[in-house]
C-alpha cells in the first residue's frame, strides 16, 4: 500500500470534467484506463459550479463523474474546491479580494483571489470543505483529499485591512508587550517607535526600504496565514473522514511558505513541479526540489503536478522534446514520488491555459503526445514495486525559512546577489553530480544521522540552532555570511558568526561582496586554485586553522576557508568555514566528503549528465546528457548462482551482467539485483 489506499505507484493528473461535456466523459475514462491512470485529481477550481449560490449546492455532476471514475478502477484525490472563490461571494463580499502592497485591491477574473485572512473567507472554505467531505465521505472513489490549491501562487500574502488587523493579533501572540514589539524591531531607528498597536500595519509600499525586522515577522505571519486557512479545512475533513489522507500541492522550492511547519500539518507531501525544458539546470533544480519534498516528512512523496510538455505561464513556453517527459518523471520516481501526477489530464479549449499540455492532447490520441502518455503509464506500472521505498541519506543541506527570509529582504543588505536558492543549488549540483544521496534539514533538528552537514548560509541563526549544529559530531561546513543575526534580525554581538564562534574558530571583521563580474583567487595549502565571485569577508582565524587564502588583492593571505578539527584523517568531526563562494567548491567537498566516508550510490565514476539515485533496493540511472555513455555498475554484495545474470531492469525485464552498462542519452534504467533478493536495507 502507498501513500493512499491506492496500490503501487500513482499515475494520473488533474482532471477538470467540469469544462467537457459529459460525453466527454466516457472517452475520458475509457483513455484512462487504457493509459494506466489510477488516480485523477478532481475539483480543484469548481467552488462556483458546487455552490451556485450560497449555501445551494449542486453535487449531481460530481457524483456522476466519481461514480464513472470509479466504475473504471480510477481513484480520486478530491479538492475542497477551494481555490478560487466564486462571483457572488466576491459581490456580496467584496473585502474578501487581496490587496496588493501599494493598496490596490484586486479583481475578480482570474484564480486565486482571496485575503487569507478574511474571516469571511475562511468560513465559506470551512462549510464547503464540510459539505464535500459529508457527501463524499464514504464514496468509494475517494483516496485523498486535495485542500485548495497551491497556497501562496498568485497569493502569497494580503495588505488589506483585515490582514492588518491579524498581523496585529500574531504580533501580539509573538512579542507578547508593545515594548517588545518595539525592542524586537528596533523602532528607535528612523524613528517608527510604536505607542498603540493600531499604529502596526502591513509593510505596504513605503517611502524608502521598509524595516527589515517588520518584513521578516510579516513573512512569518504570511505564512501562516495561509497554514491557518489550511488547517481550518484539515480539521474538517480529520473530523468527517479521519483515515483519508489530506494534502495540498508544494510549489517545490518555494520562498513564500515554511514548508518544514506546513508538511507537519499535512499526512502526504505533495510537490507540482515544472522544470523548464530549456534550463540546462532543469535535471539539477528538479532533484533539489524532489529531495527537500522527500524530506519534509521523510517518507515518500508524491509529483501531484508537473507538464507533459510546455507549460503556458512563461513567456516563452518550450515543450519537452521526446522522451524528455519519461525521463523527467522517472527522475521524480527516482528521488521517493510515490508516483507521477500532471497537470492535466486533457488539454483544456479555453481559458489561459489551453495551450498548456496535457497527457490528451487537443490532437487526440493520433499524436506523439499520447503514444508518449501510453508507454509513461506502462513504465510506472512495471515500476509498481518501487512504491513506499526509501532513501537513506548521509549528507543534509540545511534549509531555514526564517533565514531566507531574513537573507533575501530587499535594500539592506551588503549584496543582494546571495539568493537562497543558488546558494543551496552551489553545493548541491556537485552533489548530486556525485550521485550523493542528499536531504534538507532545518538546523534544529538532530541531526546525529548524517556524516556531512552543509550549511551554504544560515544568516539568521539562533543559540539554540548553533547548539544543535555543535552537538553534530559529524563534518560540517558553513557557508559566508551565517551567524549575522538572532530570531529578531538583530546583529549578533561581537558579530559574526555569531553564536557559531566557537564551533567554527573564526571571527567576520568585514563584509566585503564583490562587484558584478570581479573575481577573487584563493589558494588552499596544497597549492590548488579556486576562482571566488559575489562574497568574501575579512575573517581572523580564532581557535580554526586556515586551510586556504585570499591571493591577491586587499584581502591577500588572509584566511578565506578554515577549519576547526582539520585533522580530517583522525576519524572525529570538523567545522569548516567558508568566507567566499568559489565558482566550484569541488576540491572542498571531495576532502570533507573523503573525509566523512561518503560516496556516491553509483561508485565514484559517474559519466557526466548521469543521475544516480538509490531506493531501497533499486538503482535509478538517468542520462540527462546529450552522448551515449558507460556507467560502471556496482559490484553486487552477494554471491548469486548465476554469475553473469546479477541485474534486473525493470522497466524492460532484462536481466543484465554486472559490468558497464551503455545509456544512451535520455535513456533510465531501475536496477535491481536479481538473485538474491535484497531488502530496503541492503545495500547494492
Ligand atoms: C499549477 C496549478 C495548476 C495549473 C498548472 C499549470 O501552478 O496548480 O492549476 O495552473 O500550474 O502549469
């Protein structure tokens, strides 16, 4: 059993029969069953046809649809149909529409238009999400419930009154006095001291920058002003339907929301995904994101979204070349999706996104599209025993939201260039290069599991995260600028690292971000160059040896990477500290990775564009490359009777010799040892 009372591996999209006629329908399930599809996400956008009027609801053609899917072994993962308020509670209720950071409210026309916090709001949600969940409670065709719609896409955050008014109750709750509030957020600067707290508003679009620590504690109340609208449909549908699992779909690595706090709420992680076919970092980025949803809950997850093709929402829509869309969803399968979901099921006629692909495309089934959609069913099938199989990483990259956020406001920073996302994507593509199984971690977690923990920045850090980063007694490397500021954004006395200073050695005098374009050589002691750009610092070694240096330049022979523990050989732990960005941290992660024993799933030669990911038992082998290429396979742990049969495929059934395996570009195979059969914790 999976993720839903669904078996094996998930194969479907969503699926909007709202905007066919019903003879539409018959083709529709007769093509689903023939694609394999088991599973069809259903009223993400139908508040207005369920709820005509308020209170007047009109189930008839949601009950015909699930009957019908279900008539054909097709599961659904049911939405609250939530996501878009219909017309007549914008009409009555005009207050329930965001408004933006300049004030201007927003009009009804498009999706997603709702204040999180309009009390208003919120109730309609709660007694629509009620009467979905009372009628369909029991219907069989229910595996999962789906709440509203990707929270925070269109609206991440509200201005208006209401939200002010809320702001204010979550401030409350979080500095407790007035006069924390105004200690927290240092108003004795540019003169914003608070004496009432109905002076408190949203940080509108104001003259100049707005305080950094009102932004940091209004993303913070933004967040969870849409876990609030959330959970208040969770807890109706844990009330009606206590053993269906409830989910809403992530938006893969997304600033806006705290996924560590919103995957607690939830039973299954869900991830929409949509790599751009023409990023050359696609492969790379997508892995990212599949890692952390794997690691929200540690256990599987699921790819509830993603495009069979182009998308319509960039300004230039490339599609996925054949076979691209096979490769991409095996690649998710690869890193714990119970399963490959798209959006959608058939290709809409009208509306913004009729010219978004869909597994049925506008041509029908005589196209490339559905051949492609037919054989994707097939390989998810013969993939069915891979479901519910987990990956044990020894490397964690550590993810804060309070720390990106606090990173990433606008306008006070010394460099705006350090963006969360490439910084995590810096260390992570050589990873990931390595075939190195990575998770995300937040920094207060144990984090004793692990071998190698990363930190590429951490700029809000409390003491309590550094205490959990000292009890770590494995290898840790921090990146630049972390330890800068406490929970409030406040910089740390003495100044960086911080509450980091004694784990790592070293005491930041000076800032010193690098123009657009310049370069900084450093040279660690066995003489290699590294090339840095955007970041270095004045750094004074305190307790740490210096194991590279700054050449050239005002910072010449000045420490630029320490470390604490540097004897890597003597089989304890190390803190390594990093006051650059170097182009390549490859000479730097293979010492601590040689260090912390750690390797890659595949050995350590793995070919160029190849991915290798290890489930359980199974070894995924991707090539995102453009050449045909050998990748040595490992050696097997066990004798097996039959020598020269070690490996099965299972997407072909072919056994296979252990010895060089030829991918061809865009090509995947899933191993598993044949003879004998291992289990999950095996180890190739
Ligand atoms: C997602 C959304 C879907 C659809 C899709 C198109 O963001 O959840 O409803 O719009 O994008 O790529």
């Amino acid at each position: 059993m999976g993720l839903t009372r669904v078996p094996g591996l998930l194969f479907g999209g969503d699926y909007n029969p709202e905007q066919w006629p019903e003879e539409v329908w018959q083709e529709d399930v007769r093509l689903m069953a023939e694609a394999g599809v088991n599973l069809v996400t259903v009223g993400v956008f139908s508040w207005s046809r369920l709820e005509p009027a308020p209170g007047v609801h009109e189930f008839g053609w949601l009950d015909r649809i699930l009957d019908l899917l279900h008539a054909h072994g097709i599961a659904v993962d049911l939405a609250t149909a939530t996501a878009t308020p219909p017309p007549w509670l914008v009409r009555d209720h005009p207050e329930v529409m965001p408004v933006d950071a300049a004030g201007t409210r927003l009009e009804f026309g498009s999706r997603q238009g709702y204040c999180p916090s309009s009390p208003v709001f919120r109730a309609a949600t709660v007694r629509l999400a009620r009467a979905v969940a009372e009628r369909y409670r029991d219907h069989p065709a229910l595996a999962m419930w789906h709440v509203s719609n990707e929270y925070a896409d269109h609206t991440a955050e509200c201005f208006c009154p209401e939200s002010a008014r809320d702001f204010r109750r979550w401030l409350k709750e979080r500095h407790r006095s007035l006069d924390g509030l105004n200690a927290a957020w240092g108003t004795t600067c540019w003169g914003q001291h608070y004496t009432d707290w109905t002076q408190i508003e949203p940080p509108r679009k104001a003259p100049g920058p707005v305080n950094p620590a009102q932004l940091l504690d209004w993303r913070r109340f933004s967040s969870d002003a849409l876990l609030a609208c959330f959970e208040a449909e969770r807890a109706v549908l844990k009330e009606v339907t206590p053993d269906v699992p409830v989910t809403t779909n992530f938006m893969s690595v997304l600033r806006d929301l705290d996924y560590w706090a919103w995957a607690a709420a939830e039973d299954v992680v869900t991830d929409d995904a949509y790599p751009d076919p023409a990023d050359p970092r696609a492969a790379v980025k997508a892995a990212l994101s599949y890692d952390l949803m794997r690691s929200l809950k540690r256990q599987p997850w699921l790819l509830l979204e993603s495009a069979p093709s182009a998308v319509s929402w960039r300004p230039v829509n490339v599609p996925k070349d054949p076979g691209v869309m096979r490769l991409h969803s095996l690649q998710a399968l690869a890193h714990g999706s119970d399963g490959v979901m798209f959006f959608q099921w058939r290709q809409a006629r009208y509306g913004p996104e009729k010219f978004h692909s869909a597994m049925l495309p506008h041509g029908g089934t005589a196209t490339r599209q559905w051949r492609e959609t037919l054989a994707l069913g097939a390989d998810v099938r013969r993939l069915a025993e891979v479901a519910g199989s987990t990956t044990r990483a020894e490397v964690a990259l550590l993810l804060d939201w309070d720390s990106w956020w606090g990173l990433e406001a606008p306008e006070s920073m010394p460099s705006d260039r350090l963006r969360l996302h490439e910084l995590l994507l810096s260390w992570y593509a050589p990873l990931h290069a390595r075939g190195i199984a990575v998770d995300l971690a937040p920094p207060g977690r144990d984090l004793s599991g692990y071998r190698l923990v990363i930190a590429p920045n951490l700029y809000l850090c409390t003491a309590e995260q550094a205490a959990a980063l000292a009890a770590f007694p494995g290898h840790l490397v921090v990146g630049p600028f972390s330890g800068v500021v406490d929970a409030a954004d406040q910089v740390h006395d003495g100044g960086a690292p911080g509450p980091l200073r004694d784990l790592l050695g070293v005491r930041v005098e000076e800032w010193r971000p690098l123009p657009d374009g310049a370069v900084q050589e450093v040279e660690t002691a066995d003489g290699t160059r590294l090339s840095a750009r955007t970041w270095t610092e004045w750094v004074e070694a305190d307790g740490a040896e210096v194991v590279a240096r700054y050449r050239g330049g005002p910072l010449d022979g000045r420490p630029a990477v320490t470390r604490r523990g540097n004897d890597l050989g003597n089989g304890t732990g190390s803190a390594t500290y990093l006051s650059c960005l170097p182009e390549d941290p490859a000479p730097l992660l293979d010492e601590v990775l040689a260090a912390a024993g750690v390797t890659g799933v595949a050995g350590p030669d793995l070919p160029e564009g190849v991915e290798a990911c290890r489930r359980g038992p199974y070894l995924f082998l991707l090539n995102h490359g453009s050449r045909t290429v050998t990748v040595p396979l490992p050696t097997p742990t066990q004798t097996t009777t039959d020598p020269d049969t070690v490996f099965t495929d299972l997407l072909t059934g072919r056994p296979l010799p252990s010895g060089p395996l030829s991918l061809a570009p865009g090509d995947a195979v899933v191993l598993k040892q044949s003879s004998p059969v291992l289990n999950s914790t095996d180890r190739f």
